[in-house]
C-alpha cells in the first residue's frame, strides 16, 4: 500500500522534512516513489510547499496520507494560492 508521509532531513535539532510517497513497508527515511512537498517547521509559521496536482494524483490512486500530512495537506488547500 502506498503512503504519503515525512520524510526527515537537516541537521540534529534543526529538522527539515519533505514529504513524500511511499510504499507503507519502507522505512522513514528509506526509498521513496515520489517527492510531492517540502515542510519546515523552523518558520513561524511553519513553511509548508505543495506541488498540489501530484497530490491530487496520488490521492486519487489510492495513497493513504498519515495522519500529520492529512493535517499539513488541509490547511495548504483552506489557505490562498500564493503565486
């Protein structure tokens, strides 16, 4: 089954992750099948970027977002189009 989750990078106490889709036996930080985002929590308010078709693409595939990226996807699509 495919997820779409975290993905941790940066530095010990300066973390960056981007989020990815994946197959739900791989690890956290292991092989992945696409890059559809990027999540810093170092901002105020945290920096959250989407490439939103490929999102709609792997949603409607069937890729199950967990439970953070649910969260992180819902506000993206309430808050405007930044351009």
């Amino acid at each position: 089954m495919l997820v779409i989750r975290l993905r941790r990078h940066g530095s010990r106490r300066k973390p960056f992750f981007r989020i990815v889709v994946t197959d739900s036996r791989s690890p956290r930080d292991g092989r992945f099948v696409a890059q559809i985002g990027t999540y810093d929590p170092a901002f105020n308010p945290p920096k959250v970027s989407l490439e939103r078709e490929q999102v709609d693409h792997w949603l409607k595939a069937g890729a199950q977002p967990s439970d953070t990226v649910r969260k992180l996807i819902s506000e993206a699509q309430s808050a405007p189009a930044s351009s």
